[in-house]
C-alpha cells in the first residue's frame, strides 16, 4: 500500500492525512487540487472550522549514509520516506577544492596572499561532510511539520562504542586506556595474528609488517591495515591488492578480511551528530528519544523486515505497531548545483557562458512529465532552443521540445522515488 496523503485547507492548516484512495475521490469531484508532488499533498478548496486533530508522531532513526523517518498515528505507520545523504560526496569536493589551491600556491605565478592566520571556529562547529546530514534532516521536519499534524518527534539517539565493536571482551583497565596502552605496534600484531604469516601460516620465522592495502595505492599506517608476513610472501605481494594476490584462495582472503578490524567511520558519523540533532529538533517540537537495543529489540518482537524506515517506526516504547504503507518514499541528496558561470578549458581560459536561471521558466533538475510517454524525469533546458535535455532515471537523455514537458516539481536540492 502506498504512503498516506498529507492535507492541508485553503488556510494551509494540515489535517489528518488521508488514504490514497479517498485523496483520489476528492481531486476526482473538484474539492482539492494537487498542492504538492513529493511529499504528495493536497490543499482542499474550503477552510475547516475546529478539526478533529489526531496527533502523529514523526520518528527518525538517524544513519551515517541513509536516515529512516516514519509517522506513526494511533500506533500505525502511516507514512515512511528513506533519506539518502551525501556526505561523502561533499568530502571528495571539498579534497578536490584543496588540491587544487595547494597546486596554485606551489605554483610561481600570482596568486591571493593567505588570509590572516586567527581564525577561529565557532563553537559546536562540525565538518560540513556532518553538518550536512543535520541540516537535511532539520529540512525535512520543517517540512513535515507544515503538512501533518505533529505533537513530537521520537529520535533514536544511539551511541556505538568503537572499542566494544573492534573486541567484544575488552574491559576493565584495558577499555579505559585503550588496545595499544602499553603495547608496541609491532607486539599488538604479534598478538593480533598469533605470531605467524598471516598469507601462508609459517611460524619461527622472521616476520615484516605488511600492508593489507598497498600504501603506494592510498593504503593508511593504521593498525587496521597491517598485518604481518614473511619476507617471500611479503615479496611475492609487492604492491598488488590483497584481492588480487589471495584471488585463488578465497576463503583466505575472507579470513584475513574479517579478522582486520573494519573501518568505524559511519559509526564515528553517527557519534558525531547525535547530541547536536537532537539539540536542533529540540528547538522546533518536544522530542523523545530512544536506544539502539531498544529499536532491534521492538523490531524482532513485531517480526518486521530490516528497513531504515521500519527501524524509525520502532524507535521507542511501543507495545503494538500496523504497517499501513509498504512504499516509503524515497529521497536522494543531490544539492543545488554549481555556481561556476563559464566553462574553462585546461589553460583556463573560458569557452562558453552558463546562462542565468531560470531559461523559460524551467530550471536545471525541475521534474516533469513527458505527455507524449506519460514517464517522469529530470529536465536540463537550453538557452538558445525550445527543446530541452529530458532524462528519465535508468534511460538515456532524449531531446523534448518545451510543448511536450509538464512541471511536475521544481528543483529543491532533491531525487525523487519509490520502492
């Protein structure tokens, strides 16, 4: 079943959200019209006097790379949307942009002289690669909140203990100084590898330090990437992948690469934002929040599937929950765009001019309907012709003219779909 419709009266007062099949009938008989595509909602022609209000609950289950959220009215999962961010994609930009300036300034020509070296961050400042993933999130309740009813929003507010994933059995005085307190690198991987070669088994014999990725290709000194291995096979690998060099022994390869401790960073992500999501969400409804055991723990029980939006219903207390939607909506990060106005080709000279936005009426990611196929897809115009770039998702661009396109949604920063 799909997700509920969200209401709204002539004085953009939401109402209870409504079944697809009733939002039908009342667009059919000319008492609402299409008010927004995604989130879908309707605006009625008249205004509702006192409404009879059931309050919902919007719950958030928040991730590193996708968050979960899910309104939840008189304990049914009414509506359900996955939120894909883009975190990673800003950090690659932002290496990118780096790159490039420390390659000017080793450069002997002119460039701008360095900024004064006192500036400060503000306090509770995050790398934008993590902020980005609040600010999405505070979008989406602010949106939320014009079209449904909310009296509170339920967050899962999970902590993941690194050491505690990486081994299991740490404790004590172990736990509070940390795996390598007291230890040499060299005797850590000793230990870890049970003082043999980790590619072919040999023991008594002496062992290097080797690395599982090959640092000549990007690999890291952290532990996490070192293992220890003879000096023939330490050889024989060279700066090959490990997936390259155990490629004829894959249960080897599989061992090695579960043994290695796993890279925490999603997790880090997740700790990082925590505290300053909920502080933000504070501001704008109450909020309660909820463990990470509690959320698996009321999923197990209910017997539902592992989706992020699932796991956003059952955050919290629940004793019963009816899953009344089974196609959440689907959202992807994609940004605004760039501001660059004029295409510059390798000696930096410029070969053609962006024109402003909007050309016609029409921007670049607003998405329409083809009328002629009756398919939806992204829109790219041109400046200088009536037909425009039109690509529908998993297609190739086709050439449209502007007659044949209907706006269905104009761009807001977003990809839109369905399971």
């Amino acid at each position: 079943m799909q997700n509920y419709v969200f209401v709204i009266d002539t004085n953009f007062q939401p109402l209870n959200p409504i079944p697809p099949k009733k939002a039908r009938r009342l667009l059919d008989k000319g008492k609402a019209a299409v008010f927004r595509m995604y989130p879908f909602t309707i605006i009625l022609k008249t205004s509702v006097m006192n409404p009879t209000i059931s309050p919902c609950q919007l719950k958030i289950d928040p991730g590193s790379k996708v968050t979960g959220f899910a309104l939840v009215q008189n304990n049914q999962v009414i509506w359900g949307m996955e939120l894909e961010h883009r975190g990673g994609l800003i950090k690659k930009k932002l290496e990118s942009r780096r790159a490039v300036r420390h390659r000017r300034r080793n450069r002997h020509t002119r460039y701008r002289k360095p900024r004064f070296l006192n500036r400060k961050r503000p306090e509770g400042w995050l790398p934008p690669s993590l902020e980005h993933r609040i600010l999405t999130i505070q979008t989406w309740v602010r949106r939320l909140i014009k079209f449904c009813p909310l009296n509170e929003v339920w967050v899962e507010r999970v902590k993941f203990d690194t050491q505690k994933m990486q081994n299991p059995e740490i404790n004590g005085v172990e736990y509070q100084q940390g795996k390598l307190a007291g230890y040499e690198v060299r005797e850590y991987l000793l230990e870890k590898w049970g003082r043999e070669c980790t590619y072919c088994g040999k023991q008594s014999v002496p062992l290097q330090i080797e690395h599982i990725h090959p640092k000549s290709k990007g690999g890291s000194e952290r532990v996490s990437n070192l293992c220890l291995a003879c000096e023939k096979c330490n050889q024989r690998k060279r700066n090959k992948p490990i997936e390259d060099f155990l490629k004829k022994k894959p249960s080897l390869l599989q061992k090695i690469k579960s043994k290695a401790k796993q890279p925490l960073k999603d997790a880090a992500a997740v700790n990082t934002t925590r505290n300053k999501l909920v502080k933000v969400l504070r501001e704008m409804k109450p909020v309660v929040t909820g463990t990470g055991a509690q959320t698996k723990y009321n999923r197990t029980k209910l017997g539902f599937p592992k989706e992020h939006w699932i796991d956003a219903a059952c955050v919290g207390n629940i004793e019963t929950l009816v899953l009344k939607t089974s196609q959440p909506l689907l959202v992807t990060c994609k940004g605004q765009g760039g501001r660059q106005k004029a295409a510059l080709d390798k000696y930096g000279y410029p070969t053609r001019h962006n024109p402003l936005k909007p050309i016609k009426g029409w921007c670049s990611g607003d998405i329409a309907k083809n009328l002629l196929t009756g398919k939806f897809g992204r829109v790219n115009p041109r400046s200088k012709s009536n037909s425009f770039n039109y690509t529908v998702p998993g297609e190739k661009a086709i050439s449209l003219h502007l007659k044949n396109l209907a706006k269905v949604h104009r761009k807001d920063g977003y990809a839109y779909g369905f399971c």
